[in-house]
C-alpha cells in the first residue's frame, strides 16, 4: 500500500498562513496524482487542490483559487498546501490522498487517503 501522513493542522488565525505536508511511503509516489480534500462533519468529501505526478498541472476549488497553493516534491516523496491568507471558512479536516487518473477532483478516483488533519480558523 501506499501509506500518507499529513502534518500541520492546528488551531490557527484568519489572516495567518498555513503549510500542510503529506508525507508517502511504500509504493512509488511519483506515479500518483496527488490532492487535499476537506471534509466538515456530515459533509461530503470536496476537493481543495490537486497535482499532477511531474507538477505540470494543478486544480483548485474556487473556494481556494488564489489563496492556495498545491506543490510536490517527488524526491522527499512530500505534498505541500500552502496559504498566507487563511479564512474562518477553511476550517474542515484536511485530507490528503493520492490516485491514478491525472487531474481529477473526484474523490472516487483516489485509492490511498491518510488519516486527515484538522484545521481550525478562529477571527
């Protein structure tokens, strides 16, 4: 399998930033698309952001379209979500999760999921 483990979640300030990593192990990291999915209590599971396995392509929710940014590094084996402009809306669990089919935002298309981190935006 393919293990992924998120860090960074916490209680945080609007306005302030957040970096999120997810760090893989056990099959290759490089062959899978990678996204962040946010998950309130019951809610459905939405895609935030995603990236391609060479990072030529990425996805964005309009919800975080130009607040966000998705990044790999297939070395370190690592998946970046980066904001320096949090809202009280981005509060959710966090997941990240990884597929094979390039460039989609669906959650069906995602095989391997880490166990989420969560998120809290305070004003």
């Amino acid at each position: 399998q393919l293990h992924l483990v998120e860090f960074g979640g916490g209680l945080l300030q609007a306005g302030g930033s957040l970096l999120l990593s997810c760090e893989a192990s056990g099959r290759t990291f490089s062959s899978y698309t990678v996204g962040w999915f946010c998950q309130a209590p019951g809610m459905e599971r939405e895609c935030g952001a995603a990236i391609s396995r060479n990072s030529m392509n990425t996805y964005y929710a309009d919800s975080v379209k130009g607040r966000f940014t998705i990044s790999r590094d297939n070395a370190k084996k690592t998946v970046y979500l980066k904001t320096n402009s949090l809202k009280p809306e981005d509060t959710d669990r966090y997941y990240c999760a990884a597929g094979p089919r390039p460039g989609s935002a669906m959650d069906y298309d995602y095989n391997y999921w880490g166990q989420g981190t969560q998120v809290t935006v305070s004003s």
